[in-house]
C-alpha cells in the first residue's frame, strides 16, 4: 500500500520528512520528477517524496509548476499528499506563499478542507492556541514573532506568532484552529479553508494524528514534520534498527545561510581542522581559486572544507540573485566533488540547498542515519557513477548545534 506521498518546498524541509519516516517505512525523496528508469527500484515503496524550491518562489511561479508536480503525486494514489513547510513557517504573500499552496492543493486534491499542522515537538517547535514558538541557538524557546533568527530573516522574517492572522495575508481562503481546549468530535466542523490543529507536547501530537487519519481523512495535508511525526505516533509502528554514523575520511560543507546558529558551525568547524573558503555572492571571479583551495585543504586524509558565502554581501541579492547563487554554488561543489572524489557532503540553507541540489546530478534520496532533528545523511542515488552512493546532507541553518559540521565526520570528541 502506497501510504503517504509528500511534496517538500525546499531541499531541507523533504530530507526532514525523509528522516521521520523513514526508521518505520520504506521512504524515498526524488530530486525531481523521475522517468520510469529512476522510480523503478522504489516501485513497492509506501512513501515517496518530491524536493522542490517553492519556499523561495513568488505565487505565480508557483502555479507554473507546482500543479503538475502535485498532481504526479496524486497519480501515485498514496491514502494522502503532504505539502511540506519549514517548521519555522516563515513565508510571505509575495515569496514562499502557504496560502497559495494551499489553495493549489486543494484544487488539486479536493476534499473538504485542509488540515495545517506546523508543530513538531522532535524539532522544538510547538504551535498553542495558534501561536508557534520555536528554540534558537543555546536552546530557548521564543515566540517566532521574538525569534533571534525567524524575526530577522533575510527575506521572509516572521513579524506575526499567530499563524492564522499571518496565513490569512496569503490566501482568501478562510483559516480555523483547532485548539488544544477543543473536543475532538468538534474538530472541522463545518470547515472550507485550512484548519490548524495545535501541537506541543507528546499527546498533541498523538492527538494531532488520529485526526488527520481517522476522523475526517482528507487527500491533502499541509505542515511541517509535525505530520509525519503526528502520523508515526497514532500509527504506532516499530522502530527498525538505525545504523550507527561510520566515519568519513574526508568531508566538503557547501553552506549559504545566513543564520547566526550557521556562523557559530562554522566558526566551530574552522577551530577544529576545517579550512573556511569564502565565495563571493556577487562575484564569480574567484570561484576557480575557491575550488583549487578545496582541493588543496582536502588532498590529506581526516581533512574537511567549508565553502560559504558572505552573510553581510548575501542579504543584498533578490530571490533571483538568490537562485543564481545557489545553482553557481552547486556546480562548484560539483566541481569539487569530482576532482577530489569526497563522499560525504553537506549542503546548509534552505535556499542553497534547493537550488545547489538541483546541480549535482541526483536522481533520488534514501536516508542512511541520524545526525540531528531535521538533517539526516542520505545516499544518493544517481545514473551518475560519480553521484551513485555519495552522502550528503540537505540541512536548513537553524539545525544542530555548534559541533554538526565536525560531527559529520564521524568524530563525537568535537
């Protein structure tokens, strides 16, 4: 049985949903649309992901593609579709817009409304009486609207806790909470729009999932990993056996975050043996000595690489600007992983995964293990020998602490 289908809007946000699923279920996460030759060896999986750039697109780019990639996932004929949102649900009504997201699955799925659930205890976000709170660096929990990172944000910074009043900027639908005071036998009734259901600890997310699957089961969902979360815990399903990190003996980090958590990464990795490389964001012209660089820090074994952009020149570019530098990104870590054959990557930023993901040449993901909530390392599976089997992670900025870049090499001691 084909159980759950899910479209990502970024390259992290699929991994996420990627690494909750897959300890219970045979999942996979395409790159893109895939021939027949690319979903053949995942044809009797139950779970089937589409990583896609929509948290960085403007409405109207949205509905060029997002219709036609929705609907070959409806042509899967899992039980439902999970449209997947970062847990921090920072978007706007001019880029990453829910609300059109909303309203394009629901034109595609049907149903009667829309269920929204952005809460997901794993992750440290939680949404109370509609008002999402989320931890920082350090551990905190802030109101998102208070948020260190979420409220400055480059381009979507979250100005409103409230996530009906900041939804409905974005859709003309209407938008309904069911809150933690509220029965279950009320829960929807008499909905047509999006209906978000509070989740902040263990029950609520039990809660939460028997909801979405058993008391009005619509086609089409929208949240975070608070989703697959909410429906692992209802289902009960065991937990297989997850393998241990092994060590890597060399590690390239493609990083365009902005986010102060990210700086504190690298800043980590560069005291403990990794050499930092800048990139420019607005000029290309040093991209060939960045590379030679690389290759050059990474010609000895236990070595690691951090290429990443100004975080000062970076909030200059426009989301077009943006997506320039994240596929220029990309093809320069292709360059590098191809001249130095390193096996294990990691690409950090929501945007920069997206559009640096798109340029590696990779059919489709399969998880490998856990490193931290939200950023699991995968194996990519490519028609590419050169692709075929590297590990890689897809990792938003504000996921693990200070030690994730050092950590991916297997090494606990920094």
């Amino acid at each position: 049985m084909r159980t759950l289908s899910w479209y990502g809007d970024d390259f992290t946000g699929s991994t996420d949903a990627l690494q909750a699923l897959a300890p219970f279920l045979d999942a996979v996460l395409f790159l893109g649309r895939p021939d027949a030759t690319a979903f053949a060896p995942f044809q009797d999986y139950e779970a089937f992901g589409l990583a896609g750039a929509t948290r960085s697109e403007s409405p109207e780019a949205m509905e060029l593609h997002l219709p036609e990639d929705l609907a070959w996932l409806r042509g899967l004929n899992a039980a439902a579709c999970h449209y997947k949102i970062c847990s921090t649900f920072d978007s706007s009504p001019t880029v990453g817009s829910i609300g059109r997201a909303i309203e394009i699955g629901h034109r595609i799925f049907g149903g009667r409304f829309v269920p929204l659930v952005v809460g997901a205890p794993p992750l440290r976000r939680y949404t109370f009486f509609g008002h999402l709170f989320a931890a920082a660096a350090g551990g905190v929990i802030h109101r998102i609207d208070r948020h260190p990172a979420m409220s400055r944000h480059a381009v979507t910074p979250m100005r409103e806790a409230d996530l009906r009043l900041h939804l409905r900027e974005q859709t003309t639908l209407p938008v309904d909470l069911h809150d933690a005071a509220a029965p279950d036998d009320r829960y929807a009734a008499g909905a047509t729009g999006a209906v978000l259901i509070d989740v902040f600890d263990d029950a609520t997310l039990r809660r939460a999932g028997r909801l979405l699957w058993d008391q009005d089961r619509q086609p089409f969902l929208v949240g975070s990993s608070g989703i697959e979360y909410a429906l692992l815990a209802h289902w009960d399903r065991p937990c297989r056996a997850v393998p241990a990190l092994a060590p890597a003996d060399r590690v390239v980090v493609l990083s365009g975050s902005c986010s102060p958590n990210t700086q504190c990464q690298i800043a980590h990795a560069g005291a403990n043996g990794f050499r930092l490389i800048p990139i420019d964001p607005l000029d290309g012209a040093g991209d060939n000595a960045a590379v030679q660089f690389a290759l050059d820090a990474l010609s000895g074994p236990g070595s690691g690489v951090v290429l990443y952009s100004s975080e000062t020149r970076i909030e200059t570019l426009d989301t077009t600007g943006r997506r320039a530098l994240g596929e220029r990104s990309g093809r320069l870590l292709a360059r590098v992983l191809d001249a130095s054959a390193v096996r294990r990557a990691i690409v950090c930023g929501g945007d920069t995964s997206s559009h640096a993901g798109s340029q590696l040449g990779i059919d489709a993901l399969t998880f490998l293990t856990h490193l931290a909530p939200g950023a699991p390392l995968c194996q990519a599976w490519s028609r590419a020998p050169r692709r075929h089997g590297l590990e890689i992670v897809f990792k938003g900025g504000q996921v693990g602490g200070d030690n994730f870049f050092t950590l991916t090499k297997g090494d606990r001691s920094t």
